[in-house]
C-alpha cells in the first residue's frame, strides 16, 4: 500500500449527489404542476404519470406534498415582495387608543371649541 497515492486519491474523490426527497422533488415542479392543473389536468392524471415515471406516490400524500409547496412558495414571494418594499412612513397622530373590548373607530374627537 502506497500512502502517497491514497492521499491522492482521497483528494480526487468527488462528493455524490445527494438524493432529493419527493416532497422536494414537488416543490421544485410546483410551477410545472400548477400549470398542468391550470390547463385542466387532475391531479390523479399528475399521479398515473408521476407513477409511470417511478414516483410512486398515493394521492393524497401528493396533495399534501402540493400544498406544502404552494404554501412554502407563498411565504418566499411575501417575503421577496416585503423585501423590495421601502418601510411604511410613520403616520403624523397616534392612533387612538381604546380599552380592551371596544372598537376605536367607534370614538370621536370633540374639541372644547365644539361645546
């Protein structure tokens, strides 16, 4: 055994691709699957496919993986869009304060004036 070449090869060893769960496999086509169903596609169509193709997944685990998806997706796009937003201006009054169990619109200023 030769050391040297060992080294050598352990320095030239290249790290595997790691294997994506299908929940993530469905997150990364959630575009794709939303516009199949936006063309009218059913879900169990999506399903027999993904099956054929060695997915293999019971239909309401893909349901549930879809959901997940459009739900993680959404919270990335608020975030993206909060993002590029600018801070609200503080407003120039206070807003009104009312007492646990009233509605603050329901009060009105009176000035003495008004008297």
């Amino acid at each position: 055994m030769d050391i040297d070449s060992l080294r050598v090869g352990i320095a030239d060893l290249t790290p595997s691709p790691t294997k994506a769960s299908k929940r993530q496999l469905v997150a990364l086509m959630i575009a794709e699957i939303d516009a199949a169903l936006a063309r009218g596609v059913s879900l169990e169509q999506l399903k027999t496919y993904l099956d054929g193709q060695g997915f293999d997944l019971g239909l309401s685990t893909l349901r549930q993986y879809v959901a997940e998806a459009r739900k993680a997706g959404g919270k990335r796009r608020k975030a993206r869009r909060a993002a590029g937003k600018p801070p609200a201006a503080p407003s120039s009054q206070p807003a009104p304060r009312a007492s646990p169990g009233t509605d603050a619109r329901k009060f009105v200023t009176v000035k003495d004036e008004d008297l």
